[in-house]
C-alpha cells in the first residue's frame, strides 16, 4: 500500500509513496557523477604532465571547492523557491560549460595563465556538482514518511553509495582516456564526459514536476540560513567540515601525485593511477550502499545517532596513525622499495575507505533526519555547503603540505596523513555536543557500550514538535 508523503513532499504534488522522481534524479545525477569525477582525473593528469606543482593544481581545485561553500547556500534558497528540477538543469548546463572552457587550455599559455583559466572552468564544474547533488540529496527526505527512519538510512546510503561508485567509474575513465593518445587523449576524455552529461539532460527535463520540493511556507532567507536555529545540524555540519578535510588533505592532490612520482614515489602510469584510486573509491561507494545491512544494523546501531557518529569517528584515527607512521619510519619508503610502499598503501588505504565510507553513511543519514522539513533543501545545503569548506582547507592544506615540507614527498605526503589524524579527531569530538543521544551506543545485540537516558529526548521532541509521532526532523 502506498505509504503517506514525506513531509514537505507535497510541495511539487507528490502522492503517497511515489519513488518516480527518487528513480528521475538518481538516473541524471548518477550519470552527472562519473563526469565529475572523471573530470577530476583529467585535469590533475593533464597538469602532472604539463610540469604544475602539488601546490598549483591544488590551487586550480581552489575555487571548485570554494564554489561549494556559496553554492550549497543559494541552491538551497532556489530550490526552496523554485525546486528541484531547475537546480539540476542549471547544474548539467554549467558542468557543460566547465568542460567547454576546459577544452579551451592551451599548452603555450605560461603557469600563471593556464592557473587562472582552469580555476575558472573548474569554479563552473563545482557550481554544477552543488547544485546537482542538491537534488540526489533532496528528494529521498521528500519520498520517506518521517515515521520510516530506517527506510531513510537505506535509501540515502543507497544513492550516496552508488554515486561515489559511479564517481571511481569517472575516476578510471578520465585517466584511461586521456592515457590513450599523447596527442588527442585529453581532447578525447573531455568530449567522452560531455556525452555523458548531455544523456542525465532528458530524465531531468521530461520526468520531474516544476515544483518539487519547493517550500510550502515562506522560503528561507539568506540570514536565516547562515544563522539557523537547527542546533543539531549546525554542529553536524562542524563535525562534516573537519570529516571531508580530513580524506582531502591526502587523496585528491598528494595521493596520484605520489603515484605518479617517479623519484620518491611509486612512478606509476596514468591509467594505474586512475585505477588505484577508482578502486579506492567504488570501495568506499559500495561500502556506503550497504552499511545499514553490513555494520550499522548488526551492531544495533540502526537509526544511528550523535554517539554512532563519535564512534566511527574514532575509528579512522588508528588508519591515518598507521599510514602516517609507515610513510616516516617504515624502511619500504627510506628505501624506496616499490612493492612494499604499494602494500601499506593498499592496505591502509583500503582501510580508511571502508571506515570512511561508514562515517559518511552515518552523516549523510543524520542530516536528512536533523533537517527541517519544509525545508529540507535549505537544511541539506547549509550541510553540504560545511562538507565544500572542509574539502577546500584539506585541498589547499594538501597542496601546502606535500610541495613545502620537504624536498622528500614522501615526507610531504607523511605530513598530510599526520594532518588528517587531527582532523579525524576533531569530527569525532565536535558530535559529542549533539543533543541526539537519548537511545544510547550499542555494539551487537549483547553489548551496550553507552545506556540512554532519555535526557535529550524531551527536548529534541520540544523543539521539533514532530506531527508524525516519529524520529523529529527538526532539531
């Protein structure tokens, strides 16, 4: 039986149950996705070959992720007024031409110039996944009664699971295509991605009502937002700045720059590189698709809150630990012994992937349940727009880190997964401050780890005034 809209959901004209436009957005940002990530691989193998720095492409990703911060706060103000489907047109139509503009790059120009044009081609690229992923974020709180939490959790680590495999996809096709031909290949990468993003148009177009997700009250203003009164998902947003910068600080920049060093690093090829971390991500994408069933669930920490947040938290810190120690002292690096560099980082990260992609799971769930939800986009945006800030100090620190601290990158790579520790670190103990912890910890179905009290329960419900008696959604 068709079960009751989510609430809000009735903005665009949704009835009971209907999951067409979860299969509409899913299908076009999916597709999106492996142009963005393939996108990523391009440009950074492009600019390795072409002789830029650590620190200069990191530099060229600046105002990608800078986009974010602005973007995720005024796609959740548009999408509030004019919904879901316009933000997602808008989105494929500037990722169309971001991958214009990169066609455009040419070799003669010196660094400073191709810097500046590609920072600006990629501003576009980060515009469009914001708005893009607004959507994908959006509309599984639009089809999920407030009463069907778990169901919520499994959707949202379905799509985020999915996206992020899709996303390794585009990581390995950029790389793979753009190794085909010295001469063409990037020119070929970047028209392969185009194709993609021009399939995601028609699904948005034809399959998706004009006011989906729009608030049905007055929409948020720009100083409500950025001054909210969510207590819950502003220090969820905290805890996600300091989560994402700490995978950044190591994986987009540092990481294929190392794999490509032929001097201190692992001197791989381009397609290798693009594999490893393809692998790295389609681990972590499918990790997210089914920890609910995997991890959270068997563990009894199904709906998670602050405390199963704090936990794997935690458990990243002993990953970055052993890869920082093992980048400083392990005679595999002092030596430059290939084989065994490529066993601790295989094994380290993977580790992190699988511990990661958990953490992300929880978060992703957390804030669509912490969200308001008349406004969900709003609430959502505000979230990821914390998510682009922690992406951006990671990258820049990164580039920073791996170019500056020695001569030796594996040094400067040591001192990126030293940094992420910290980083990891801080995650875990910003969600201690969350008022969501009233069901307690537990860690299987024998063991209790933390006993709730009941203590934020009465004021989370006073807050919220949930009308569906289930799990509040605004805190």
């Amino acid at each position: 039986d068709a079960e009751p809209a989510a609430k809000g959901g009735n903005a665009g004209g949704m009835k009971a149950g209907g999951l067409m436009p979860f299969i509409v957005i899913s299908i076009s940002y999916l597709l999106y996705t492996i142009t963005d990530g393939g996108v990523r691989m391009i440009v950074l193998l492009h600019a390795y070959t072409k002789g830029f720095t650590a620190m200069e492409v990191a530099v060229m990703f600046t105002l990608y992720e800078l986009a974010g911060v602005v973007t995720n706060i005024a796609a959740g103000m548009l999408g509030d007024r004019w919904g879901i489907r316009w933000t997602l047109l808008v989105g494929l139509t500037l990722q169309i031409c971001g991958l214009g503009m990169l066609m455009g790059w040419q070799d003669a120009w010196d660094k400073p110039t191709a810097i500046v044009y590609v920072t600006l081609a990629q501003m576009l690229c980060g515009i469009a996944k914001d708005l893009t992923k607004l959507g994908g974020k959006t509309v599984t709180k639009l089809v999920t009664p407030d009463e069907k939490q778990s169901r919520l959790f499994k959707l949202v680590s379905l799509l985020t699971g999915w996206k992020n495999a899709l996303k390794g996809v585009g990581y390995f096709l950029g790389a793979a295509l753009i190794a085909s031909s010295d001469a063409y290949g990037y020119f070929i990468a970047l028209g392969a991605m185009l194709g993609l993003v021009l399939l995601a148009y028609p699904w948005a177009i034809f399959g998706l009502d004009s006011r989906l997700g729009t608030a049905t009250k007055t929409p948020a203003t720009l100083r409500q937002i950025l001054f909210n009164k969510n207590y819950n998902l502003n220090t969820l947003s905290l805890a996600r700045t300091f989560l994402f910068g700490s995978r950044d600080l190591w994986f987009e920049v540092p990481l294929p720059y190392y794999l490509r060093d032929a001097t201190y690093g692992l001197g791989l090829r381009r397609e290798v590189v693009g594999a490893f971390l393809a692998l790295y991500i389609i681990v972590y994408g499918q990790m997210q698709s089914y920890t609910p069933q995997l991890v959270i669930g068997p563990l009894r920490q199904s709906p998670p809150n602050k405390y199963a947040a704090v936990l794997w938290a935690a458990c990243l810190i002993p990953v970055t630990l052993l890869l920082g120690s093992a980048t400083t002292f392990a005679p595999a690096f002092a030596e430059r012994d290939v084989p065994g560099m490529l066993g601790y980082l295989i094994c380290g990260i993977a580790a992190f992937a699988i511990v990661f992609a958990i953490n992300s799971s929880v978060h992703s769930y957390l804030v669509v349940r912490y969200a308001d939800g008349d406004k969900v986009a709003t609430s959502v945006g505000f979230y990821y727009m914390a998510n682009a800030f922690g992406r951006l100090v990671g990258t820049l620190m990164s580039g920073a880190l791996y170019s500056y601290v020695s001569p030796n990158t594996t040094l400067g790579f040591a001192a990126c997964m030293w940094a992420s520790t910290g980083f990891c670190f801080l995650s875990g103990a910003v969600m201690v401050f969350c008022h969501d912890g009233a069901s307690g910890l537990r860690c299987g179905p024998c063991a209790t780890l933390i006993h709730g009290d009941g203590s934020d329960e009465a004021q989370t419900q006073q807050q919220n005034s949930a009308p569906t008696g289930g799990v509040p959604t605004k805190v």
